[in-house]
C-alpha cells in the first residue's frame, strides 16, 4: 500500500527538512543550497514549499515563487501581473523513492496552487539529455519547450556546457495538461511517429555499449521531427566523460538549430529500435498557438 502523502510545508522543523533533503542532491555547499529562512518567506508570501513524505520521513519536495519572464527594463515591458507566472524549483525525490510517481504527485499539488491562484502557466528548467525527466515533463504531464537556454546559470567557462537547459511552459489550464492529469497520456509510440514520416535529425550511432552522436541532419519544414538523446545519459557521463560532453555540444547544436526554425517540444518517447530501447523528443511545427505565450 501506497503510504506517501503530500502536503504544504510552512514551519521551521519541515523546512530544515527540505535544506537537508537538498543535500542529497546538490551536496554539502551552502552556496547550492536554498536557506530555511528563504523558503520560509517564499512559503508565506505568495510562493510554496510542498513536500512528500513516507510515514513521517520527507523524501521528495519541489518549491515555486510567483515571477514573471518579463525584462522590467525592456520598452516592451507590460505591468508584471499581465505575465505572472509560477516559478518552479529545486524538485528533487530521495533515491529509494524514485519510481513511484512522487515527482508526478508532487507538481500536481503544484498546479492545483497555480489553480487555486489563477495562474495559468508554471515554468522551469531541465537538463535536456535527462531522459526521465523529459518523460516526466513532457510525456506525462503535457508540459511544452519552444526553448533552449544556453548556460542558463551562467557558469564559468568549462562548466557551461552543463549548464544548458530545456525551458518547460506547463499551460495548467489547457485541454492537453487536463487530459494528462486525468491519466489519459499519448497514446502515440515510436513507430507511429515514424509512420507519420517524422525524421530522425540525429540518428545516433553505436559506440560500443553506448551510443555516440552524429551530425545533425537538415529539417526540410516537416510537421514532425525527432531527437535522439541517451536513454542513461548519468550511466553514460560516468562511465564516459569525454563521450558525455561531446553529447552536450551535440545537442546544443540541435536544439538551438531547430527551435530556430520553428518547431515545439510536444512529446516524448522511449521505444526499441534498432535493436536497443532508444529516446527520442517529438518536436512539432504546426502546433496549436494556444499553448504559445501570448
């Protein structure tokens, strides 16, 4: 039987919970970690700290503060509550505990808030070559990507390449994210895609127990396009740096090409083919304009 159960966090025992729940994940580095006194005024003013726990152990969280993506010194700047929007953070679920839809559970909490606040789109970052979280993102919650942010943290250089991340609008009130939640996901698999005359732009190659990147080929204004990443790109940076890198400039390439010639991460998929279960990113260019920002 299923014991987790999620819940806002709002005092000081749970929130020193969630400082040490962090260090799992981005490790003992203060300058890596949110302070228990910033999460309490995030959870009281507007943001939420939400956590999930097995019994009485905390094992998973996420937070999120309300923001706006607009430049406040741009000309074009409109009042910050025509582009509010919620700013999710910092999920991370314990291992031992993945694999249990805690994260799914977890950024639903989430859009109820968003809901409950009548904010329509919840937006945050994730490493592109993560093939679990893209399934999580796009594939079960219904999120979208139309960017890709180079050195989104603005790390010092030979650390950029891992800086690099996928921008995800999560449009919670939209018929796709509904039918989603309602456990009604793409029912589309890899052949389908394949059958609907998608291309492959960067089929990988076999490199001994892993697969290496090729050169991207060129998207002649398809409806559809796929992109391969690494099914264990954590496995693979591992066990291989240099191919891990060459992976992470492979795919800055890609998707800085692609979204520039119009196209939206709508899907995600994970399938055998040639052999081996591969990953692959469904990318489409004629995509309702409604999930776009206005």
């Amino acid at each position: 039987m299923d014991n987790i159960h999620i819940q806002r966090l709002l005092n000081a025992r749970q929130l020193d919970e969630v400082v040490e729940l962090q260090k799992t994940y981005w490790g003992q580095d203060a300058g890596n970690l949110v302070p228990r006194h910033m999460l309490y005024s995030l959870a009281l003013h507007g943001g939420h700290v939400i956590g999930a726990y097995a019994d009485e152990k905390l094992v998973g969280f996420v937070m999120g503060f309300i923001g706006t993506d607009s430049d406040i010194d741009a000309q074009t700047a409109r009042p910050a509550m025509a582009d509010l929007l919620i700013m999710s953070k910092r999920m991370v679920v314990l291992q031992g505990y993945r694999g249990r839809n805690i994260g799914y559970r977890l950024k639903l909490a989430q859009r109820d808030i968003a809901l409950k606040q009548a904010i329509r789109l919840v937006t945050w970052t994730f490493d592109p070559l993560l093939a679990a979280n893209a399934h999580l993102n796009i594939r079960k919650l219904g999120a979208v990507a139309q960017r890709f942010s180079v050195n989104y943290f603005g790390l010092a250089e030979g650390d950029q390449l891992r800086s690099d991340r996928l921008v995800v609008e999560w449009w919670v009130t939209q018929r796709r994210v509904e039918t989603r939640v309602r456990g009604e996901g793409s029912q589309l698999n890899l052949q389908r895609y394949l059958e609907a005359r998608a291309p492959i732009v960067n089929r990988a190659r076999q490199s001994g127990k892993w697969l290496a990147p090729r050169a991207m080929t060129a998207v002649a204004g398809s409806t559809f396009a796929l992109v391969e990443i690494p099914g264990d790109f954590i496995q693979l940076e591992a066990s291989e740096s240099g191919l891990a890198d060459d992976w992470r400039g492979h795919i800055r390439e890609v998707f800085t090409q692609i979204f520039a010639a119009g196209y939206i991460i709508t899907d995600f998929v994970s399938d055998f083919f040639e052999g081996r279960r591969r990953s692959f990113y469904l990318l489409s260019h004629h995509f309702d304009e409604t999930h776009r920002k206005n």
